[in-house]
C-alpha cells in the first residue's frame, strides 16, 4: 500500500478517466472511424501512466530532504522502501513508458510523437532536478 501511495495512484486513476472520457466521450463521438483502435488507446494509456509515475518517483527522490521537514509522515523513500529500489523503480516505469510510446508511435505511422514520449520524460527529469529550483 506505501507504494500505490507513492506512485499517487489516485491522481493516476484521474489521468486514466480523464483519457477514457476524452476518447470515448469526445473524440470518438465526433470522428468516425475512430481515429484510434483501443488496442493503440490501451497502449498510450499504459504508457502515460508510466510516465507520469516516473515522474512522481524521479519528484520524491529530488524532494525527500524537503519532504522530511514539510511532512514527515508522508515520507516513504529511506524509511519504508530504499532510495535504491526507488530509483531502480523510476528507471524501470520510465524507460517502459517511452519504449511503448516509442511502439505505438511506430506501429501507428506517427514516427515524431517518438520526440513527444522522449520530451516527456526528459522534462519530468529535469524539472524535479533543476526548474523546481528556480523562480520564474
């Protein structure tokens, strides 16, 4: 259960029902045939959910000092599950969520959303890393 915590898995299952009614209540309503099978819908929404959890992984990694003193007792990384596991972990879901992007982007002829899948996860990377930090 500390895991699902950590991956927020409610904020994951907004992002999932908010894709499912973007596509079946909006988009698939308004173009016919549906621009998007739901085997290729199944595997974005797979790989965004990886994403996003790298995000959050790659987040509470650059945070946990922060975390510590902010909220203490939602702090999971180095007291329940390792620093080590959790990297391993964001590596993991990262890596898999832009090897599907990069797949369906492939399979669906849509060969530049590759850059999109990439941009993402760099993004998220680098914002936790270094933007965070910086006041705009």
């Amino acid at each position: 259960m500390d895991f699902l915590r950590l991956i927020r898995y409610k904020n994951l299952l907004m992002v999932l029902l908010t894709m499912f009614l973007t596509k079946y209540a909006l988009i698939d309503s308004q173009i016919q045939p549906p621009s998007f099978s739901n085997f290729h819908f199944f595997l974005l929404s797979v790989s965004v959910s990886f994403i996003t959890i790298g995000g959050y992984l790659i987040n509470d990694i650059f945070d946990r000092d922060t975390d510590a003193v902010n909220t203490p007792n939602r702090v999971y990384i180095g007291q329940i599950i390792s620093l080590k596991k959790v990297k391993y972990s964001y590596l993991f879901v990262s890596l898999l969520g832009f090897l599907l992007g990069f797949y369906l982007s492939i399979i669906t002829d849509l060969l530049y959303l590759i850059w999109l899948y990439f941009f993402c996860v760099f993004s998220l990377f680098f914002y936790s890393y270094y933007f965070k930090k910086v006041f705009f």
